[in-house]
C-alpha cells in the first residue's frame, strides 16, 4: 500500500470548513484513499473513501486530485465534536483487508 | 453501530499472568482483527482472522495468540503477559457491503495496564 503523509495538527474555527490535506504521490491505479477519524480514547470512525472521482457522505466530502497524488477530507462546517485525530489510509483491494495507520492529523476544533 | 463489542473494557493484571481478550460480533462479518494502540506508534495490526479457525499474523505478533471457534466471537490471548503489553487494544470487523470493500468498522476498546 501506498505511503501518505499528513500534517501532524491542524486547527479549525467552530462553524467554518475543516480542510484536511492528505499526499499520496505513490498511490497506484487501484488503489482507494480511505478517512477514517478517532475521538479521544474511542474506536476508529470510518469517515469516507474513494478511488478518483470526489466523493460526498453526510459527514464529509473527498476531492482527490486529477493525478491521484493527494487528496483533502472537508468537513463543511466543523462542530467541537469533530475534534480527533484524522487518518488518511491507502489501501487496494486484497484478500486480507489489513489497513496501515499512520501517525495522522490531529484536528482541534476552537470556540 | 456494526454490532461490535470488547470485554472486558478494563483490566490491571501482573507480569506473567495469562489474559484473555474477547471481541464479540452480532453480524456474520467474516474478517476480523486485532490492533494495538500506543501512544506514539498509532494503531498497528497484531493478528487477523479470514474466517472460522483461519487466523494470521499482523505487524506485531509476538506474544500474542488468537482463536476463532465460531463466527462471531475472536479471542486475543497474552500468554504470560509483559509491561510491553500494556495498551489499548481494538477489535474491527471488515464489512465489504458498507462503505468500501475495505472499511472496517472498530469496537470501543480495552484498556489493559500489565504491572
């Protein structure tokens, strides 16, 4: 599975559009971009995936660039409750289903 | 909610001691997984099971066994347990009918603290 790299912390205004940027410059053809978040001391959140057209869900949206090499997750209008640690995964599809978690972008959500 | 629980949520054991986790599933999913989380290392995969009594090894293994007599149940077993193995530990399923073939879905956790 491809590497990804993401910003360690972000901080984003109660109310405004969180816009997580996530790079993947070797992600291969079938390769799917996955966001998954975790809110302190909770299971892992599936959130959103896609493969090269933008995707949109009632929790987020996923704008992949044209060349596949990075992606960014947008939360429209952030609450305190979206503060979390953010994981952008990439994963083809396999038998085994093991996901690779890095270290990912923690989001801090202020009043 | 992919019906997903841990037991116990909590537990302080001694070095050497033999622990047994437990993850529960209420909905045939027929991938499920061990991880660890630590602070620093973020979560990384211990064991994976791909149906009844077929399991394999993640990343970290070592000290670890697992068993899955039935479907819906996968038990993660710390043999003679270490402070290493002091964590959180979280059980997934792997639900290829929701969101993506390879979203899984995460239990809520166990806290282990090993003295």
């Amino acid at each position: 599975d491809a590497k990804t790299t993401q910003p360690p912390s972000m901080d984003c205004a109660e109310g405004r559009a969180a816009n997580l940027p996530c790079n993947h410059s070797t992600i291969s053809g079938n390769e799917y971009v996955y966001w998954y978040r975790q809110i302190h001391s909770q299971g892992p959140q599936y959130i959103i995936h896609g493969l090269k057209n933008n995707e949109t869900n009632e929790m987020a949206s996923l704008i992949i660039t044209e060349d596949r090499k990075s992606s960014t997750l947008i939360l429209p209008h952030a609450t305190l409750r979206d503060t979390a640690v953010y994981y952008c995964i990439v994963h083809g599809s396999s038998n085994t289903g093991k996901l690779i978690f890095g270290q990912g972008t923690t989001l801090q959500v202020k009043p | 909610d992919a019906g997903i629980t841990q037991s116990p949520r909590h537990k302080v054991t001694e070095t050497g001691t033999p622990v047994t986790l437990r993850c529960h599933q209420t909905e045939n999913h027929r991938y499920m997984y061990w991880y660890r989380q630590d602070p620093g290392h973020g979560l990384r995969l211990i064991h994976y099971s791909y149906g009844v009594k077929d399991t394999d090894k993640g990343e970290v293994s070592d000290g670890y066994s697992v068993s899955r007599s039935k479907t819906e149940d996968f038990l993660l077993t710390l043999e003679s347990a270490t402070s290493s193995q002091t964590s959180v530990y979280f059980c997934a399923i792997r639900d290829p009918t929701s969101g993506g073939q390879e979203t899984q879905y995460f239990g809520p956790g166990t806290r282990l603290l090993v003295l």
